[in-house]
C-alpha cells in the first residue's frame, strides 16, 4: 500500500487558458461591474467635453447679450443664460475644465503628500511618527475653509494657489488614513514573512504594503476629489478662488445665488448638477476600483459574469 | 433524498437508560454562490442519559452544523434542515424561534470552543451567569446570584463570590472556559453540547476541563455531545463514537471497539495518519492523499471514494453506500470493511511501543 | 561530532509593556540555550505563551534579542549589518503557523515564491524564474501553473504547501517551522509533515520545529527541548524525553496529551496541574515552575536552576537532580 504524498484529486483545476496580465483582469473585473462602467462612461464624457470645450460649447463663455439676460432654459439657451445674457450650458461646459483641474490636481497633491507621510509615519514609527502625526493633527484641527482662505490669503488669490491651498488642507486626511492602514498591515504575517527571505524595506512597503493599503486610499481619493470640488466652490464664492471672468462652478453658484429670489432657479441648478454628476461618478469608479483591485472580489465579479 | 434504505440505529448493548435525544434523518443544507451545499447528508443518532457521544470528522465534514442545527444556530435562510430531532417528547426541528428560546440554554446547554468569543466583553461574568437562570428558571437575583457563586464554585473557579463582578478579560483561558461551562450548565440541561470546548486550549488545561466536565456529568447525569477531531480525547471520555466525513455518518461504534478495530477507510486512514506518542517508528506517516470534497460537489457514490485507498469498483463510485451493522453495535458506511490485520496496524494501539512513563507519586518529597 | 549549525546562548528577549510609570518588562524568552547541528530536527515544545515562537522569531532577528549570542556556521547573527542581515536571510528560512495570514493577498502565489529568488537575486531571465517557481510547486506537491492563482482560492494544507515552496526557494540549510501543522486539519497534517521530512532528506535541511503537539514532534525530531516561562526545562533526545522525563513539567505534560488508544487512556495515571502558568512579567524566583510543581522543595524557591546532565545526552533544569544553578539573591 503505497501513498502518494499528493495525487490529482488535491492539485486545483490547472487554468485551461494562459492568464490574462493582471492589470487587465484588473480592468475586465472594473469593465464588468455596471455601475462602475456608468461612472467611468460620464467621467470620460466631462473629461472629454472639458478638454474640447471650444469645440462642443455652443457659445463663448465671456460671450454676453445683455438684452437676452436671465433667459429660461430655451431652444436658443438650452441652460438659460445669466445675469450678463451669457449661455449657462457653455459656461458649465468650459466651468468644468477649471473645476476637475482644481480637483485632479489639489487632490493629487494631497494624495502623494499625505500618502508618503502617512507610510514613513506608519512604518517607521518613533518620533519621526509622534512629529509628523502631530504636524497632521495641527493641520487637520482648522476648519478646512477656514485654513485654505489662510494659504490663499497668504499666498495671493490665484487658480494655483488655491489648487495648493486646498492639496494641503486635504493631505492629514490622506495621511492618518494610510498610516492607520500602514500600523495594520506591518504586522501582518506576509510582511514577516518577506522580512523572513531578506527583503530590503523598499521592496516591502512597495511589494506588501503599498497594494495592501490601497483600497482604503482609492475610496478616499474619489471622496477627496469630491470635497475638493465643492471646497473650490466654497473659495470662490467667497471671492477668493477662482477670479472672474472665467467660470468655475462653484464660482457659478455664487453669482446664482443674488438671482434665486427672481426664480432664475437654472443659474444654479445646472452648475450644481455638474458637480453632483461628477462626485457621484468618481465615487462609484472609486468603489469598483477597490473592488476590481481585490483578487478575491475579482474572482466574485467573474465567476457572476461567467454565469 | 435518499433512496437507500436507513437502518435505524437502534442499538442498546451498552445501556438500557433512557433515550433523551433522537435524530432521524437530520439534513442541512446552505444556499451559496457555487450552488447548494449539502452540509449534513441524513444523520440518525440516539443520545441516552448519562451517556457521553463523541462526534469525530474534520471541519467541513458536518459535525459542527449538525447540532447547531438542532436548535436552529445556524442562519436560516441561507441554511435550511429537515429530519426530526425528538428531545424528550419535543421535535425540536419543528418548533418556532420563539418556543427554541426555552430549549437553548435551558434543556440543551452549550460550550464553543473559544471561550474568548462566548462570551459578551463589556458584561460581568456575574451577569452572563445569572441572565440565562433569571429568564429560563425565573430566578429572582438573589437566588440566581447564590446559584452563580455555586456554579462556579462548582467548576473550579477560586473565592466565586469576589469574582461574579470581573469582566472575561481578566480571566486567564482555562478559567473562561470554566466560566463557559458553568453557564452551559446554569439551568440543569438534559444534554450538554461541547463543540471543540477544549481546542483552543493548552494540554495541561484541556485535561482540566476533561476532568471537570466528566464529573460535572458523573454528578448531574446529564449526556453529553463532545464535538471534536481530536482522537486522543475521544479515547478519553466517549462512551460511542460517530466519524463524519462530507456530511454523513461513515463509522459508528462504541469507542473502544472504533479505536482498536476501525472498519471504514476513512477512520483507518484518520488513525494511521495520526502520529501517536510512544510509536517509534519514524518513516513516513500513513497520509490520507487529497482533500475532503467541497459540499457543492459531493461524489455521486460514496463520498469518501476519491481519497480511497480500498476503493475497488464501479459501485464505490457510482453508489452512495447504505450505512449497516457489520457486528452488533458497529455501523459503517463502505460496500468494502478494511481488513483486520490493515485495520488493527492502524490503531494506536498497536503502534504504541513505549508505554507511556509512570508517574505515579514516587520522588515526591 | 560535526561542528554545529546553529549554536544560540543565554537568549533574553523582554518587551516593555505599558508607559511611564506603569512600565514592565515581559521576559518572554529569559535566558535559552541550543544547538543544532546540519540536518537535525529539533522539536521546541511548550503552551502558549512559554516562549517557544519568540525565541524562534528571535533568533532569525525577526525580533530583536535583548541580549545572548546567536551564532550560524561561524558568523554571530546579532553583529551583522542590516545589509548583511538581509543577504544572509537566503540560508535561514521560516515556515508561518497560520497558511491564511501568511501570504499577501494581493499577490499570485507565485509571486509569493518569486520573490525570494528576486531578493537575492536567484534566476537568470523572466522563463528561468517562472520555471523554477513551477519547479518549486511542483517539488511541494501542487500543480505549477496554479502559480497565477491567488491566495483565497488555495485551501489551508495548500497554503502551507506554498508557504513551505518559499521557505526552499533560496535553498537555505535551516528552517524554523513555526507551529507548521497547527492550523491543519489532522488528515492534512500528515501530509505536510511527510512533505517536510521528504525536503529535509533531499535538501539536507535542518528544521528548528516548534510546536505544542508532542505526539507530532515526537514523530519528526531528533531531539526535543521543553519550555515553560521563557526557559528550557528539559532537552533530550526523542524517545528518551518520552521514556524518561525528568522535571515535573514534563512529566505532568507528557502525561496530560491524549492518547488514541481507550485501554491505556483510561488506566493511565494523570499528573493534574492546579491554576495557571505564572506572568511572565513578574515570574517566580527560584525555578519557574514551583509554584505548580508537586516535588517542590524549600531550595526551588532559593536556587535558579541551571540545565545539568542528568543521563547521556539528556539535561534537566530541575533541582530535584542537585542544586545546581544561581543562587537568587535579594
């Protein structure tokens, strides 16, 4: 009686087919959750229209006919025009091209700041952690308006500026997140593990810890791009973002908002739909994204599209 | 489901005290995403007073579920159980949640194996002791206090009183355990279900608990249902032995009978697989090829068929096999009995070489 | 006899626990010895929390030791750079008790195992390591193109499997084996104990084997320390500790592991241990295990005792063989 120390019965079903690389299961499991392929569709559209705005914008956004001022939406006007006569739609079309600016990139300050602190915080530990956490904390107890009208403040209004203003006010939130997840993770046994075989630092936090904290950082971003928008917003209306003439939503919803009480309700509807489309869209790639990064809820997401 | 037909295991060589649990044809089953998972393939068993019934498989192999379910602890839906499960006069399958309420606890006590999760953090052990008492005995305080203090004096715990005000983090893991067990006990159950109470534990504390339940048993003539895959415990204490194996019963018998003289393939493979100290033999283990079936899948035949080392024809894979009585009192679930001299080389029995040392009181000084 | 392997002295490692005033040391390894030669098993056994992983762990400088010398075929471990800690991680190995926290969930197992060999740079050209990562399954038992798949599609004997594929891929001479069967069920336990005895014969390897399982590391060890509160009690080899255990611990854990044969389980006598194992944090003076022992004697509170040959090859701390050992002071 002679045992064989593994037979077929235990091996997995070898894959019949070679693999696919894994940035494109990454992007079929994405492509495959419905929402998420809704998002990433009027996220492409808004890109797409603020890029070729000069192209898809039926009008100038400085052009103004001051007899034809405060126009319900119409054929002419699809949006209505403003106080000026100017054409709502093209101005929430060229608006957009300021306001996923200040979002991406505000945004992606934060993200790379505050990731990069939040991993040396998080894995070095110490004091290099108890300064920089600290540092955070202070930071993170201003209101958020509050700080940004500082940095603008200090810094002298400008679209640059406030990008900077609101990437700083958003990198704690970036920080103590990662570092949050960078604690857990640390002690995990894989990153022992990888310690184990003589892997340098670099090739862990890389390797291991990078991809093991990057869910909660994704939700976070789509969030934060959010917030950044409307935080754009706050800034204008407050007369300290983006200046005039060029149209930014939030800086839409500004000007909107003398005009309600004559019932001009589409100054300030459409501006606001842009900015609620856009969150919503970032925030449902956002959660595929998590999703589709997660080899076992990509193995769920297949096997549902298979059958 | 099943067309074979299912002698009842009747069976009172050992005892002629009275029947208090009777499962029939227990099936549970689970509704996932890869389709229906049949947890517990038809399970008949007869628990009697004072008896200690040892349910022995791996996990996935139903043993868990198959109580749980009796008293419905497990979710349903997903999960869904037939059969019939007769605790006294009462088909517990067939009762409603709210009339459950009075049989958990209170006529079946529980212990799961980690004594950390059983119990509540943020309450005393006094309240967790006491709560069960006050709603199923209707106990004032007072009385369910004093009964609290003689239950764990009764269990083991030192100066009970000071203790009934301490929270599960300040006890050490045998100690909760212990605490566990008091409340499994606290309303004087019929049957007493020890799910893998003692795994989580070290050896020298599961021998405690070994000891502490079996006279906690000797003195209140409860049965007992010990859940575990440990064969040494099994040794230990059980009166008879059922082996699970992909949701069915393969083997039953009374435990010394099963040990020395196993008869389905899988015990034989579980035992010889087992390093057992004393044995000195050091060659490679007897290990059973393979993994369990899932429950999504089971083999058509019989379900051990695939990992099967005495598996010889078409039968064992296309016919599920009838569990019968091969000699009084011992039941097996294989068209094919492993043969004495494979089946005695596998037990532990034999294998032993050394004798465990003595070590009865001499060099105390 | 051959030079030894591994040879580790006087190993301490306390952890401080609680801040400022409140401020403890748990001695959680508090002074182990051992050597172990090439090719050797030898088994560290003990209950939780005796010690037993950290000094496994402390030993690879997985943890820091508070002092005590570890040294390795002639280098001393505890005085190499961080840079030289690393390249010489290629000869020490270790296998993980739990398969399913052991591996990143984010990677393909073969990644996993890959990643060894790109450490230290092990593989000429992207085939050649894909090779040698299927080579590396296959060696373990599993199919080599499951190299693609990830860690949650992998049962747990199939993980530590994996595991035990990466722990080899650098071709080290000694693996700590952390608890290695622990988290199996019991018909997969055989199994990976049969695979790593088959590796250890092939590969020359030698395993420090930790585990609470006696009967399983009776099976696979030459030899077998026992710990109890961050020390060795007793150390002998295999058959010998079971034959003849020396110190009271051993004897009342030896006596307390089931035994699957009814007849002897039932007439055996038992050696019951009262209460539960001291703090490591504050442990008794004298020998460690007085406080339970049931031979104890006016000098097991006085004296610290030392490890002592007692037979051939077989040492005890335990005064009950001669008061040897420190006197405690203060």
């Amino acid at each position: 009686m002679t045992e064989p120390t593994h037979d077929p019965a235990e091996e997995l079903q070898a894959p019949d087919e070679p693999s696919e690389p894994r940035w494109r299961e990454t992007l079929s499991a994405l492509l495959k959750n419905r929402l998420a392929a809704a998002g990433m569709i009027v996220l492409a559209l808004l890109i797409l229209s603020a890029v070729f705005a000069d192209l898809v914008a039926p009008y100038a956004y400085t052009d103004g006919d001051i007899v034809r001022r405060l126009e319900p939406p119409g054929r002419d006007h699809w949006f209505g025009t403003d106080e000026l006569g100017r054409d709502v739609l093209s101005r929430v079309i060229f608006g957009a091209r300021v306001s996923l600016q200040v979002g991406a990139v505000a945004v992606g300050i934060s993200l790379m700041v505050g990731t990069l602190i939040g991993l040396i915080s998080g894995y070095r530990g110490g004091w290099i952690d108890a300064v920089l956490m600290r540092t955070m904390d202070v930071l993170f107890s201003f209101p958020v308006v509050l700080l940004a009208i500082a940095i603008v403040a200090v810094l002298t209004p400008s679209l640059r500026n406030t990008m900077i203003a609101i990437g700083v006010v958003f990198t704690p939130i970036f920080a103590r997140g990662v570092r949050g997840s960078v604690l857990s993770v640390r002690e995990e046994v894989y990153v022992r593990a990888s310690r184990s075989l003589g892997a340098s630092d670099w090739r862990i936090i890389s390797r291991h810890v990078l991809p093991n904290v990057a869910a909660p950082v994704i939700v976070q971003t789509s969030l934060s791009l959010a917030f950044a928008i409307l935080t754009e917003a706050a800034l204008s209306y407050l007369g300290i973002g983006v200046q005039p003439p060029r149209p930014a939503w939030g800086l839409m919803l500004l000007d909107a908002q003398g005009f309600i009480p004559t019932g001009a309700w589409w100054m300030s509807l459409f501006p606001g739909l842009a900015i609620f489309l856009t969150v919503m869209a970032l925030n449902l790639v956002g959660d595929g994204l998590r999703d589709a990064l997660d080899p076992k809820q990509r193995s769920i997401i297949q096997s549902r599209g298979v059958t | 489901m099943s067309g074979a037909p299912e002698p009842t295991p009747e069976h009172d060589d050992s005892t002629d005290a009275e029947v208090v649990l009777s499962v029939r044809d227990l099936e549970v089953s689970f509704g996932t995403k890869r389709g229906r998972a049949e947890v517990v393939r038809g399970l008949d068993y007869d628990l009697h007073r004072g008896e200690t019934l040892a349910i022995v498989g791996e996990s996935g192999s139903g043993k868990s579920v198959s109580t749980l379910a009796l008293t419905k602890l497990i979710p349903i839906p997903p999960g869904r159980g037939t059969g019939t499960a007769h605790l006294g006069d009462t088909d517990l399958i067939s009762l409603s949640e709210a009339e459950l309420v009075h049989v958990r606890g209170q006529r079946i006590g529980f212990v799961f194996q980690d004594p950390m999760t059983s119990l509540n953090p943020v309450h005393t052990i006094g309240r967790q002791l006491t709560e069960g008492m006050r709603h199923h005995l209707g106990l004032s305080e007072a009385a369910a206090r004093d009964r609290a203090v003689e239950l764990l004096a009764k269990v083991g715990i030192p100066s009970p009183e000071d203790r009934l005000g301490d929270y599960p983090h300040q006890f050490s893991g045998g100690m909760r355990q212990r605490v566990v067990i008091a409340i499994g006990l606290s309303c004087d159950p019929e049957v007493l279900i020890a799910d893998e109470a003692t795994t989580a534990l070290d050896v020298t504390t599961q021998a405690q608990i070994i000891d502490l339940i079996a006279e906690l048993q000797a003195d209140l003539g409860m049965a007992v249902v010990w859940i575990t895959h440990d064969l040494g415990v099994v040794a230990g204490i059980a009166d008879r032995v059922l082996v699970m194996y992909a949701g069915e019963v393969v083997e039953q018998a009374d435990a010394p009978e099963l040990l020395s003289r196993p008869r389905h393939p899988y015990t034989v493979g579980l035992l010889a697989s087992l390093p057992v100290l004393g044995d000195t033999e050091r060659g490679d283990l007897a290990a059973i090829p393979g993994l369990p079936p899932p429950p999504t899948s089971l083999p058509p035949g019989c379900g051990f068929y695939p990992r099967c080392s005495f598996r010889s024809d078409e039968r064992c894979a296309t016919e599920r096999p009838p569990l019968r009585e091969v000699v009084a009192g011992h039941l097996v679930r294989s068209f094919y009995e492993v043969p004495e001299e494979q089946s005695r080389r596998a037990s532990a029995a034999t294998r032993i070489a050394i004798e465990p040392p003595d070590v009865r009181d001499e060099g105390v000084a | 006899m051959s030079s030894p392997l591994l040879e580790v002295e006087d190993l301490h490692v306390h952890f401080p626990v609680g801040r400022g005033r409140d401020r403890q040391l748990v001695r959680a390894v508090d002074g182990v010895s051992l050597t172990l030669q090439p090719g050797e098993t030898l088994g560290l056994v003990g209950e939780s929390g005796c010690g037993k992983t950290t000094s496994g762990l402390a030993l690879l400088r997985l943890v820091e030791p508070t002092s005590g010398r570890v040294v390795f075929d002639g280098t001393d471990v505890r005085s190499l750079s961080k840079r030289d800690l690393r390249s010489w991680r290629r000869r020490a190995a270790m296998i993980f008790q739990d398969p399913y926290a052991s591996l990143d969930p984010r990677l393909p197992v073969g990644e996993s195992i890959g990643e060894a060999l790109d450490i230290h740079g092990l593989h000429q050209g992207k085939q050649a390591r894909r090779d040698r990562i299927g080579d590396l399954l296959e060696r373990c038992g599993l199919h080599p193109r499951v190299a693609d798949r990830y860690p949650h599609e992998f049962s747990g004997g199939q993980r530590q499997r994996i595991g035990i594929a990466r722990a080899i891929a650098c071709e080290p001479d000694f693996i700590v084996c952390d608890e290695p069967i622990a988290a199996l069920d019991v018909s997969i336990q055989a199994q990976v104990m049969n695979l790593l005895t088959e590796l250890q014969q092939d590969l020359g390897l030698a395993y420090l084997f930790i585990a609470h399982d006696l009967a399983a590391v009776q099976h696979v060890c030459d030899r077998i320390a026992v710990m109890y509160l961050g020390r060795i009690v007793e150390e002998a080899e295999r058959l010998d500790l079971y034959r003849a255990p020396q110190p009271p611990y051993t004897q009342a854990l030896l006596s307390a592991i089931p035994i699957p044969d009814p007849v002897r389980e039932r007439e055996r006598e038992r050696i019951r241990l009262e209460g539960d194992v001291p703090s490591p944090i504050d442990p008794p003076s004298g020998c460690r295990f007085r406080t339970r022992c049931r031979a104890v004697f006016d000098a097991c509170e006085r004296i610290d005792p030392a490890l002592q040959e007692v037979a051939d090859d077989h040492r005890a701390a335990c005064l009950l063989h001669g008061e040897v050992g420190t006197e405690v002071t203060g």
